[in-house]
C-alpha cells in the first residue's frame, strides 16, 4: 500500500513538470508571435503636405452657342441685281454696301418729283410778293404753300426709294448667307443677305430655382467646348431673367462670350463655370487623403510614427484639392496613400522616394 502511494506521487510530480514546460513553451511562443505581430503592426503609407491656393465656388450648366446679333437683309425696292459687293464669309459694317439694284426708273421718278418742286418754288415766290401786296387771297397762298409742302415730301421719297437701290448691312458681322446672285430681278421684302455678328457670342442657360440668390450680372464665368479641347475661354453673366419658369423650375441666365479671334462658332456645344464666389490663400488637401465616415469627414496625419485620424471641415474643391475650412493648420503630414486601412493610433511606415523607413519618435 505504501509503494503504491509513493508510485502515484512520483507520477503526479513527473505530470507537472511535463506541463509547466509545456506551459513555458506556450509563453514563449506567444510573445514570439506578439512581438511578430508588434513588428507586422506598422502600416506602409505615403504622405504629402498641405498647398495654399485660390478656390472658387461655381455653377455648372451645358448650352450651345448663339450669335446675339443676327440681321435678314431684304429688298426694300423692286429691281434687279446688277452688281454684288460681298459674298459669304466676308467681314462687313455697318451701313456697307452690300449690292447694288438697277435704279433707273426710280432716279427719273426722283428728277420729275424735283423739277415739280423747282416749278412750284418760283410759283410761290411770285405769290408771297403778290399776298404782301393784297393781291392774292389767303386762302389761295395758303393752298399754294400746302401744295409745294407735298411736292417737296414727294421728291424727298422719290429720293429714299433710290437710296434703297444700294442695299447696305444693317449691322456690323459676317455674311454669313447669300440668297441672290447678279441678275436676278427681286421684290419688295426678298431676303437677300444674312449678318451675323459673331462677336461676342451668348449662351442661355435654364438655372434651376434654388441658385438664384446666388448668381448675378457681370459675374465671371468660363467656358470649355468639344470642338476645341484642352483650353478655356472667358464669359461673363450678361443678363438675368426676373422670372421662375413654373413648370421647370428653372430660370434663364444669358452669358456673353467675347471673341475677338473667331475662334468659337454659333451652335458649338459648351460647358460654363460660373464663379459665385472665390477664396484665396485658403488651406488645400488632396482628396484622395480624405475618408468619408457616415457623418464627417477626416485625414490620417503623422505623428511621432503614429497615425492620428483628425476630423476636418471641408469647402470648395478645385480640380483634385478640396479647401480645409477647420481641423488643420498647414504644417501637418497628411496620409495620401494607405489611409483606407488605419486606425487611430496605429504604426505607420512612410514611403518616400521608393525607399520605406520606419516613421519613429526623435529621440529613437
């Protein structure tokens, strides 16, 4: 009995010592693997630093091109073309002779209308001296007078009907259509040319309701089209319209688009960016570094090797920098790659220049 107590103690001390070895193995492998992981825990990052610049808040609407100056030329007289001063294409101005008309017959109707005034005038000389003397009734002088009145208003008609043979451009532009061709005989009110004044161009855009306390006359504006990519040209708010359209919401902005060069052209398609309002010198972050939480926004900044989530208040963006109105002050590293997968706190290595060092405290 008594060996067999002593067996069974020898076996109890002999299962002990097997487990605390066990047991020390357990630890020493788990702070092996805490001590991976400590090392692992440092995530690669890329950062860059904070910009000033100028923003700008805008409205962005699409319309096509117009001439604001569009002029129908069209025969005042009857008569036939008989010599042609422009054609298509050709810059022309105001009050240019355009063509010219057979006026013969309106020149003879113009000499008759001239020699009846020149007859009536020494007519009426003569009765002027006689009514001084008593001669001549009033009532006959005064008819005399009325009559040389009308002569005098025919001759001055008969005169602007020849005028009207020189058909001449209304407005200053281009010639941008041509309806007759020399010898063709036209009537009263035939088109015969088409001016376009191309410069300035306009654009209508149809601005829904809501933007209207914003938008005002002579704000500046610019204007990208399809037809010639990759460059800008300048606008401007012409004109606003007073009224909301009832049943689209929406109410009209005419923009004027200056073009002293002809490069633009009427019923080209256009994207115009109406500036609103503007801040300068204002803190800008890429927006790539920014993460979107469900109710704010914030960067991930380093400091002293550590990743630090600061919440910001953002404001205008332009192009791929969205202005930082509160949460940074403009000296900080901000998180531009690999902030997707950090948390607050967490270890960070930066990358810079292809070559990864371990972001550690000064005095490491």
């Amino acid at each position: 009995m008594q060996r067999r107590w002593i067996a069974l103690l020898a076996a109890l001390v002999l299962a002990a010592g097997i487990a605390g070895c066990e047991m020390g193995d357990k630890e020493s492998a788990g702070a092996a693997t805490a001590g991976e992981k400590d090392e692992q825990a440092a995530v690669p990052v890329e950062v860059g630093t904070l910009e000033r610049g100028d923003v700008y808040a805008m409205y962005t609407g699409t319309a096509s091109l117009e001439t604001d100056a569009d002029a129908l030329v069209v025969a005042k007289v009857a008569g036939e073309i008989v010599e042609l001063r422009t054609e298509e294409g050709d810059r022309v101005k105001a009050g240019q002779i355009l063509a010219r008309l057979d006026g013969d017959r309106l020149r003879l109707e113009m000499e008759r209308a001239r020699a009846n005034v020149n007859k009536l005038e020494q007519e009426y000389e003569r009765n002027v001296q006689l009514h001084e003397r008593g001669l001549v009734s009033a009532g006959a002088f005064e008819d005399l007078k009325y009559e040389l009145e009308a002569l005098k208003a025919a001759y001055n008609l008969a005169r602007l009907e020849l005028s009207y043979t020189e058909i001449r451009a209304p407005i200053s532009g281009v010639v941008s259509e041509r309806h007759v061709k020399t010898g063709n005989t036209i009537s009263i009110n035939d088109p015969v040319f088409r001016i376009t004044n191309l410069d300035p161009l306009i654009a209508y855009l149809h601005v829904p309701e809501r933007e209207f306390r914003r938008l005002a006359k002579d704000q500046p504006a610019e204007l990208t089209v399809d037809a010639i990519p990759d460059e800008t040209f300048s606008a401007a708010v012409q004109r606003i319209s007073p009224v909301v359209d009832p049943v689209t919401g929406t109410f009209k902005v005419t923009l004027q688009v200056p073009d002293p060069d002809s490069r633009l052209k009427p019923g080209m398609f256009g994207r115009f960016n109406i500036v609103w309002d503007a801040r300068q010198d204002s803190l800008l972050v890429p927006r790539n570094a920014i993460v979107d939480a469900d109710s704010d926004q914030a960067v991930f900044i380093v400091r002293d090797g550590l990743a630090e989530r600061r919440p910001i208040e953002t404001g205008y963006a332009r192009g791929d920098r969205i202005e930082v109105v509160r949460g940074l002050t403009g000296d900080e590293e901000i998180v531009v790659v690999g902030q997707g997968g950090l948390k607050d706190g967490a270890r960070v290595e930066i990358v810079r220049g292809g070559e990864a060092r371990l972001a550690r405290d000064a005095g490491a």
